[in-house]
C-alpha cells in the first residue's frame, strides 16, 4: 500500500519517533507547526475519523489517552491543541488517520 504512515510503522521510512506500542505510534511531524508537533497514529491503516466505526472506539480512544499522556510528559502543562484533520475540506493531506498534538506557543481561533 502507497501509505507514507504504513510505511513509518514497517520502518521503510524514517521517523523521530517519540513512543510506540502493539497499536500506536507516534513521532515528531516533518514540518512542524508549533515547538512541539508530535503525531498519534494508530499503526493500522484507518484512513480518517470518517471511516472509523464502533469496532474503533477503544483505538480512539488509546490514540486521545496517549497525545494526553505525550503532553505531560513533554512539558505541556500550560496548554496544547489536538487536532484531527479529516477528509479535504478538513485539509488532511495524508490518507492515515493522525492526531497532531500542537504545544509550546499560544494557540488561536479559529485556527486556519
Ligand atoms: P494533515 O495535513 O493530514 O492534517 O497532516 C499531515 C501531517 O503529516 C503534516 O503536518 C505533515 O507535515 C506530516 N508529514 C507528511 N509526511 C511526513 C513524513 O514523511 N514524516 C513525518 N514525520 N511527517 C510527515
Ligand atoms: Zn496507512
């Protein structure tokens, strides 16, 4: 599959990766938006919120606890965004369900 985040779960494509279990991975974004721009992914290929189901809920729910967990552990105590951009007009550019986790400068609304 032609998947830019399968491939850094096979490890085909390098990443920083920040922490990683049997169902999520997560890792620095290539161009960061804010001083920390992590992404959560779960290492199965889903390719946005619109095509998770039920059978997804407790993965949803793992991906939200970790960017949580990742947040404090990074230092985020004063805030951070999580965002889950999902189709085109939701300006997702890569076709695998992530969640950015967005910290270390003051966030604006709305956002862009
Ligand atoms: P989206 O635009 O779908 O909300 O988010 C995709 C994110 O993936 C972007 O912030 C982009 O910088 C990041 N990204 C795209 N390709 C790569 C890559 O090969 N490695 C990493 N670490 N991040 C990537
Ligand atoms: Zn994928």
């Amino acid at each position: 599959m032609d998947c830019i985040f399968c491939k850094i779960v096979a490890g085909t494509i390098p990443a920083k990766k920040v922490r990683e279990d049997e169902l999520i991975l997560a890792f620095h974004d290539i161009e960061p938006k804010a001083p920390k721009h992590i992404l959560v992914i779960p290492k199965k290929h889903l390719v946005s919120l619109a095509d998770a189901t039920a059978a997804d809920e407790a993965l949803l729910g793992r991906l939200l606890l970790t960017a949580g967990e990742i947040a404090r552990e990074e230092g985020l105590g004063k805030g951070y965004r999580i965002v889950i951009s999902t189709g085109p007009e939701g300006g997702q550019t890569v076709d695998h369900l992530h969640v950015h986790l967005l910290g270390g400068r003051q966030m604006h609304w709305p956002p862009g």
